[in-house]
C-alpha cells in the first residue's frame, strides 16, 4: 500500500474514532463496556501490527522510529495495565480521581496523535521529495 493511501486510511480511522465517541453519550454502560472492550481489541492488534511492519522494514527505518515504535508499545501495555488497576478501584473519591485521569490521558493522547498526523505529514512529503531527487540523480 502506498503511503499516501496509508495516509487516506489514517483520516478515515480517525473519522470513526471520533463517530464513536460521539456516539458513546447515547449508549449504557453494557454497550459502552462493549465498545471500550472492542477499542482496546482493536488498539492492541493494531500494537501487533505495527510491532510485526517494523521487524519487516527494520532495515529500512530509521533509529528514531523504531525508538519511537518500542515506545508505542511500552505506552500501550501501561496504559491497558492502568486501565485494569482502576477497574479494580471501589471508593467513589477514588473512582472520581481515576475518571479525571483517564480523561486527562484521553487528552493527551488526542494531542499526541495530532502531533503524530503532522509529523506524518511531514515524513510523507519528505519522502516524495527524496525519491524525486532519487530518481533526478537516476537520469
């Protein structure tokens, strides 16, 4: 897949993440346990995915994004691991603080990824304009 149709992917992944959580308002907790249990799913395959295209492309990639990637990982098994930590939490004030957290991670997280589709940006233009002098130098 060419990294511009990986880009296309990338926006219409982030359109249905934002139609889910618009739609989680309207939902009870049961279906909201469903829809927390598939996202996580689908965060950890795609943590999977991601771990299985870098040991493919190793070679290929620089020092910095395969940094980059372990410590994806790493980010993603804490935060499945703090998310069971506080499941198991009873006290209200408790539960209050942990909501406030996860909303909080919730918000770094979306500035992250948005920090993340600019570096993108970036990197794919980047790249066009490497194989461009690539293929210049070629002739």
């Amino acid at each position: 897949m060419a990294v511009s149709d990986t880009l296309a992917t990338l926006a219409e992944r982030a359109k249905a993440a934002e139609d889910h959580v618009s739609q989680a308002a309207t939902k009870n907790r049961e279906q909201l346990q469903a829809e927390v249990d598939r996202a996580r799913e689908d965060a950890q395959a795609q943590a999977a995915e991601l771990q299985e295209s870098a040991r493919d492309a190793e070679a290929k990639i620089s020092q910095w994004w395969a940094e980059m990637q372990q410590n994806w990982r790493n980010h993603t098994a804490k935060v499945s691991s703090d998310i069971e930590t506080r499941k198991r939490e009873h006290s209200a004030a408790r539960a209050a603080h942990e909501a406030d957290r996860a909303e909080a991670d919730a918000a770094a997280a979306v500035e992250f990824a948005l920090a993340v589709i600019q570096e993108t940006e970036y990197a794919v233009l980047d790249a066009r304009l490497a194989r461009m002098e690539a293929d210049d130098k070629a002739r």
